[in-house]
C-alpha cells in the first residue's frame, strides 16, 4: 500500500470533482490517499469519499474579474496571490514533515509538491486567458503558470493531445514556454457517468455562479421558460440553502440546489441542458454527450473564451445572459454537434495510472 497526497484549489467544486475519479481508483487500487484542501471542495470529497483522510489546506484567492478590467485587477491580485503561495510551501513543508507520502497530485495548487517525492500537478489552464483585444497580454500569464508548474514532474492536461479536436484550446494547446515532454494529455476526467435511465425530459438547467449574475439569469429564465416549446423541463437554482421543490407549472420542475447524485440524473435523463460553460461541466457533457447552451458566466474570462471556442467549431452554442433569446438559443444549441469525440473517464483514468501514476509509485 503506498499513501497518496491529493489537494485540490477550492475555486468552486470542479478542481475536487474531476479529481474524484483518480481518487476512488487510487482506493480500489488498495492505496491510502490523503486529501488536503479547504471550504466546499473539501467537504464535497469528504461526502464522496469518506474512505479518505482529510486536511484542512488554505489556498489562494481567484485571480479573475470583470473582462474589462481582467489585467489590472490580475496584477493587483499578484502580491496576494505570491503571499498565499508562499504560505502554502510552508504548510505544505509542515504537512510533509508529519506524514510521509510516496506521490503527491496536487490540482491547480502551486506549491504543493516536493522536490523528494514524485509530484504531479492537474491543470488544464497551462496559460490563463485575457479578454478579446488583450491578447498582448498571454505571456504574462502564461509566464506566470510556467514558473511554477515546471517545476512538477509532469503536468496532467484533462484533455485530449490532438491540436484541433480538443475542449481547452489555447488554454493547454499551442504552448510558448511548456516543453512538450512536460504534459501529459490524460483526457477527460469526469466524475459523472452514464446511466440507464430513461430520457424523459426534454431540458435541464443548471443555473449557477457568483451573486449578483446568478439571480439575473434565475430571473430571465423563469421569466421566459413559458415560451419554450418543451414536454418536461427541470431547473436547480444552484441554491444550496434553498432545499424546496416546486411545480412552476405542468411541465417545469424547479429545485433550489441539486447534489451531485441529483445532478448526474438529470443530466443523463435530459436531451438538452442549458448551463455555465466552465471546464468541469463541459468534460461532463462530453462524458454524457450530451448537446448544450452555454452562458458564461460575466467576467470569468476562462468561460467566456471556452463559450467562443465552442461556437467557433460548432461543439455548442454560447450566447452572453445579457443577450439571451430562450426559444431561438435552444433552436441555435440544437443545430450543433455536442462534442465530436467520445470520452470514457474510466479507461483515461486506467492509461493515467499505468503510464504516469503507477511507475511513479514504483520507483
């Protein structure tokens, strides 16, 4: 049994989820895996995989704003960011020096590595992305992430190597500064999977995100959802303190927060879903292939270039919440293929295992 170290960033709950399927794989193969994280992203990995130990590991603040004035407010966050990092290496040094570890993955989490023990890091932004128009602007953060992610053995890309049928685009594709042998394309890994349910609803919205862009979209869609032409449609308001269910109307199902188990259903049972576009969810829609519309959410410069990529190919169709046409949307998000390759977590989580994880743990 070799005992595993896995930390992943707290920046909302799809570093901890996509990290799941490793973690279980890890418990089946018979290892002792330690998770080390703090707020929801911690308590999430605690309720799916409580056969884990768990400790709380601050990390950093978000480095993204509003798009028009993404650069300044990244340098404004760098001394922020710096002392929090710093103050990482220092936890984690202390981590390390009460437990021993034979591997160490850390997701998106600078410093948590050891120069002694095998030390992997999970990142499918190897360059952060600026707003259109700022493009000048890349290599600062792309300067930024390299000084730190070279110096892991190997960064683990969720996606695929082919330079065109991929889902990060210029975020893992296209590099300056990684050298090629430093990355390794794990595909996708999503923690949701396929089930044998029926397909009875016809839309499933996933409303979600920060205050006050959350509210605005809840509103627009419940004030729009009766112009469109659907037999069963199940909305979650992405309110964890909110537990009620409620008929809006014959057709409309409105819950204020779905669970992981719930949301897994209902996008399985759905043909459509309408939602955010971050990494996470679009992995997910891949494993399921499933079609969507996506609706960035404001100012999260890493949505808003994903929702333009998409369209730009004709995987999904992305339109801004401020611009958004219910019916003719879902018309548009029809028309479009969903993601043209299919994902299967488990078997990339398998390959990840055999060609990284597992020489690793052997030498």
């Amino acid at each position: 049994m070799k005992r595993i170290l896995v930390s992943p960033l707290s920046w909302g709950l799809g570093h901890a989820t996509r990290d799941l399927p490793i973690i279980r794989y890890l418990l089946e193969r018979g290892h002792h895996v330690t998770v080390a994280a703090e707020g929801r992203a911690l308590a999430l990995l605690k309720r799916e995989a409580p056969q884990c130990d768990f400790v709380e590991l601050k990390d950093y603040p978000p480095a993204y704003s509003s798009s028009r004035f993404y650069v300044p407010h990244f340098l404004a966050m760098a001394p922020a960011m710096l002392k929090a990092i710093a103050a990482e290496e220092e936890n984690v040094a202390q981590l390390l020096k009460d437990r021993r570890f034979d591997l160490i993955i850390s997701d998106n989490r600078f410093n948590v590595r050891s120069a002694d023990i095998p030390s992997f890091i999970i990142s499918h932004q190897v360059r952060f992305m600026t707003p259109p128009g700022l493009g000048v602007f890349e290599w600062i953060t792309e300067r930024f992430n390299y000084h730190y992610l070279r110096r892991f053995d190997r960064v683990i890309v969720p996606d695929t190597a082919d330079p065109v049928q991929n889902l990060s685009g210029r975020l893992s594709h296209d590099l300056r500064l990684m050298p090629p042998e430093k990355i390794h394309y794990a595909g996708v890994l999503s923690s949701v999977s396929r089930m044998s349910v029926p397909q009875d609803l016809d839309l499933f919205i996933s409303i979600s995100g920060p205050e006050p862009p959350r509210m605005q979209l809840e509103q627009l869609i419940l004030d729009h959802i009766g112009e469109v032409r659907a037999d069963r449609i199940v909305i979650t308001l992405g309110k964890p303190e909110v537990k009620e269910q409620r008929e809006l109307d014959a057709r409309t199902t409105v819950y204020g927060f779905l669970d992981r188990a719930g949301q897994q259903e209902m996008m399985n049972r759905a043909r459509m879903v309408v939602c955010r576009s971050g990494y996470t969810t679009v992995m997910e829609l891949a494993e399921l292939g499933k079609k969507a519309l996506f609706m960035p959410t404001p100012g999260q410069t890493e949505q808003e270039y994903l929702g333009r990529y998409y369209s730009e190919r004709g995987f999904f169709h992305t339109v801004s919440q401020y611009k958004l046409d219910l019916p003719r949307d879902l018309e548009k998000a029809e028309r479009m293929s969903g993601v043209p390759f299919a994902s299967h977590t488990r078997a990339n989580v398998e390959r990840l295992y055999e060609d990284l994880l597992g020489p690793a743990l052997k030498g």
